[in-house]
C-alpha cells in the first residue's frame, strides 16, 4: 500500500454521497488489514498525510439524515380508527 494508492482511494470515498463517520470507519478497515498484512502504513509513516487525510474527511458532513417523523395526519382513516387515544 502506498500513499498514492491509499489518497486515490480517499479521493474516491469523498467523490460518493457518504458521510465523514463511514469514510473514517472504511479507512480504519483498510489500516487494520495493513496493520495485520504488516505493511508500512501511510498513515503512521507520514505525519502530513495523516493531517491531510483527516482535513479531507472534515469537510465533509458529518449530520446523519434523520427518517421524518410520524404524524397522525399522514396514517390511512382506517389506521385512525384502530388507534385509541385518550
């Protein structure tokens, strides 16, 4: 693993929809695997790269999209009658 494979992979995560939580969760897989492969890891060899990492990911959003809440209005009218409220 090199660093430009490791930084083209980056590239590539940051070019999806995915939040800066799952980008750091993928890339701590692919540390653990360089760690047990016993490789020279990147991240731990160069200090720049591992601020460059982490400034990349920062910019991405971190807020989880949140499912709209339930509201009464939105059931079906039959739904409505089997819900009981006191």
């Amino acid at each position: 693993m090199t660093k430009a494979s490791c930084c083209a992979y980056l590239a590539h995560l940051m070019s999806t929809k995915l939040k800066h939580h799952t980008i750091r969760r993928k890339i701590a897989s692919v540390r653990y695997f360089i760690e047990v492969s016993e490789l020279p890891d990147p991240w731990k060899q160069s200090k720049l790269f591992a601020e460059y990492t982490n400034h990349k990911i920062n910019q991405k959003p971190s807020r989880q999209s949140q499912a709209a809440p339930m509201r009464l209005k939105i059931l079906t009218p039959s739904m409505q009658n089997s819900i009981r409220i006191h």
